[in-house]
C-alpha cells in the first residue's frame, strides 16, 4: 500500500513544477512585451517631437520669404501719392489715371542733398515720361533746383511757380522757361487744377504780407504754394516750408484744410507743423521727408513729440526709403521702397 502511494506523489510533484514552470514563463513573456512597448512609444513619442520642433522653427523663414517675395501693390486706376526720397529736400510725384504731376523736384547739389538718389532715374522706374503738371512751392534750391533737368529730361504741361527771390538758379530756371517758351502759371488762392478724377486745391499763393519782419530765408519759405490734392473721400495737404507765421495764415483762413496726409512742413523744423494746425487738419498719417545726415537737426524732437501726442502715423523718407500712399478715393494704403 505504501509503495502505490509513493508512485502517485511523483506524477502530481511533476504537474505542481509544470505548472508553476508555466507561469513564470508566462509572467516573463509579458514583462518583455510591456517593457519593449512602453520603449517604442516614448522613442516614437521623442521622433514626434523633434519633427513638430523642425517645422516651428522653419516656419519664420518661409513667411519672411513671403514677405519679401510678395509683389508691391500698383494702382490700374486711383491715386499715387510717391514721397521720393531725395535726401535733404522735396520731391512728391502725383499719378492719377494717367495722369501725372511733380511737386518739386529737389537739391540739383548731391553735398547739399546728402544724398545720391536720383530723381530722373526714379521718376523713369516709374514710368513717367511726361508730366501734365510740375508745381515749384517756393524759391529754394532744395524744392526747385533740379527743375531745369526735368525741362531737358521731359515734355511738362504747364509749370506752376512763383519764386520770389533773385537768386542764381532761380534766375537759371526763369531764363530756361522763356527761351524754350514754357507756359508758366502763377497760381492763385482758390484755383484748382484737375489731374483725371483729383483735383489740386491751391490754399495760398505769394503771401507777401508776411515778409516785412522776417529774414530773407524766412521770406522766402512763406511764399511757398499751399496745395491740398483731394480724390474721393481722401486728401493730402502740402505746403512746402511755410512756418508759424504762415501757419497762423492758413489757421485764419475761411478754408477746409482738413486731410488725411500731412506732408510735414519744412522737412519737420520746430518752427513749422504747430500744434494748432494738426488740430485742424486732423491727419491720420504725416509724412517727412528730410536727409540721414544733415546740418538742420531735421526732423525736430519737438514736431516728433507733437506728432506722437495727436497719435498721427508718421513715415520717414530718412529712414524708410522711398514712400508710396495708394488711394482708391475711400481707403489709403501705403508701402515703402528702397
């Protein structure tokens, strides 16, 4: 009896060892699966980060490509409002369905100007080969003293102009505009010129009521033409270096010179743009036109300060290049170019 119950332990030690043989196996098999995929999620988990990283950083530099790639805007039809930038000086090119005009024309004296922009080449990029209009504001040579080369360069309409001053290049041009026997105007308080659908609105002529305690400079610069160019609902005033003595004229006149865009005066001397006129002519935008380096300290820390504090949006030709303000008689837009 005892030996038959000793055979019958053995079998059932042996299925005991099996089974537990079993289950470790079993136990080892998943550790080995739940090891490997925790392992291959974070791998995957790393890869997927490093791909969104890439991407993120990439992205700046397609966009920035984009930007420079991405065309300027051209008006087919509208208003063209080009603050060229010529250095130390004026010269504000006007398109209009076709139709073209030059306020001023700049220093024809690089040193003077501090600057080698040429106006003839831009005016060329731009495709002007005729003006309908050239308007001289005032007698100085940084507003007036490349008038001549435009005159040899280009057929020009008619030529709007009252200098006041006797000075060389002054004489120069009169000399050139009687030989060649073009038709000169000498524009007047309420005359207004069309240029296709806008219209030039001339504020002021000669204001020689001003001249009597000033200097010869001064004189000079209060003379300058005020122009105020409307199309649609939009308008843009200039009026080339008038100062406070001019502004308070403009101030006490019975006229609307409100405007969109104020071409700051006098390349944004102190004495000019005071803060009774911003308040008047309410601009949304201002625009000043001065060189990098000159001897004026143009534009001034006090006509900055004054923009700044009725909020206006102001563009730099000294800073910003070349300044187009496009309009569609409702809305303006700009760009600037190099």
């Amino acid at each position: 009896m005892r030996r038959r119950r000793r055979k019958r332990k053995e079998p059932m030690l042996l299925a005991v060892l099996c089974g537990l043989g079993c289950i470790c196996i079993v136990l080892l098999l998943a550790i080995g699966f739940l090891f490997f995929k925790s392992h291959s999620i974070k791998d995957g988990a790393e890869k997927e980060d490093t791909v969104v990283t890439e991407e993120q950083s990439e992205e700046p530099k397609e966009a920035e490509a984009e930007t420079d790639k991405e065309p300027l805007p051209e008006a087919e039809t509208g208003l063209e409002i080009h603050f060229i930038d010529i250095g130390q000086g004026d010269a504000t090119l006007i398109k209009c369905d076709g139709y073209t005009m030059l306020l001023d024309t700049g220093s024809a004296d690089p040193e003077a100007r501090r600057s080698d922009r040429d106006l003839l080449e831009y005016l060329q990029e731009n495709g002007v080969e005729r003006l309908d209009i050239l308007l001289l504001s005032h007698g100085h040579e940084d507003h007036m003293g490349r008038a001549c080369d435009i005159l040899e360069a280009m057929e020009v309409g008619r030529v709007l102009c009252d200098f006041g001053n006797e000075e060389g290049y002054v004489q120069r041009l009169e000399q050139m505009l009687i030989d060649t026997e073009q038709e000169v105007v000498v524009p007047m308080q309420g005359d207004v010129y069309p240029l296709g659908d806008a219209s030039v609105h001339i504020l002021t002529g000669r204001l020689t009521e001003l001249g009597e305690s000033e200097t010869e400079i001064e004189r000079v610069n209060n003379q300058s033409i005020g122009v105020k160019v409307v199309y649609g609902e939009t308008s843009f005033l200039f009026y080339g270096d008038g100062d406070a003595g001019y502004e308070q004229y403009l101030l006490e006149l019975n006229r609307d010179i409100s405007a969109d865009v104020l071409k700051v005066p006098h390349h944004g001397a102190a004495v000019s743009c005071c803060e009774q006129i911003l308040e008047r002519v309410q601009p949304e935008y201002a625009v000043i036109s001065s060189a990098k380096q000159e001897d004026f300290g143009f534009p001034s820390a006090e006509v900055l300060l004054r923009l700044t504090a009725q909020q206006i949006t102001t563009f730099y030709t000294n800073k910003q290049g070349n300044i187009i303000a496009i309009s569609d008689g409702e809305s303006i837009s700009w760009t600037t170019r190099r």
